[in-house]
C-alpha cells in the first residue's frame, strides 16, 4: 500500500548548550527538505546558543525527539 503522508512545516526555537549547528544538520538533514538553521543571538552564557529551526516532515515526532537530545524545544509553529 502506497499512502502519501502530508509533510508538515515546522519552525521552532532549540536551545542548546555547547551543540554545533553542523551537528543538528547533521541529525536532521535524513528526514525532511528545505532545512534551515540560522543561529540566534547568544544569551550571557556563552555556552548556550538558540537555533531557529524550519524544516518539511512526515514525521515531526523523529524531528522533536532528535532535537530534544541537543537541547530544550520552544516557541513550535507547525502548518
């Protein structure tokens, strides 16, 4: 049986400590298109850094759980 899943869109904040944008590309760049990263500014903590975060998925669950193994998930928009 060959169904067609919807591809959801998300965009969300992930806050990181000491996470490397190569590496969520990395963990995430297999299951959706039209990844986007772009860094946000740094808080006073160095060490911490937010990443805003779009993507196209079948699964949005693969996508939090991955990126909830990086850092805390926040402010999810998903259409």
């Amino acid at each position: 049986m060959n169904e067609l899943m919807r591809k959801s869109s998300l965009n969300f904040i992930l806050t990181t400590m000491d996470a490397s944008e190569e590496a969520i590309r990395n963990s995430l760049v297999e299951f959706g298109e039209g990844l986007e990263i772009l860094a946000l500014k740094k808080a006073e903590d160095s060490r911490v850094q937010d990443y805003n975060i779009i993507i196209r998925t079948e699964d949005p669950t693969i996508i939090f759980d991955l990126c909830a193994e990086f850092g805390r998930i926040k402010s999810v928009k998903i259409s």
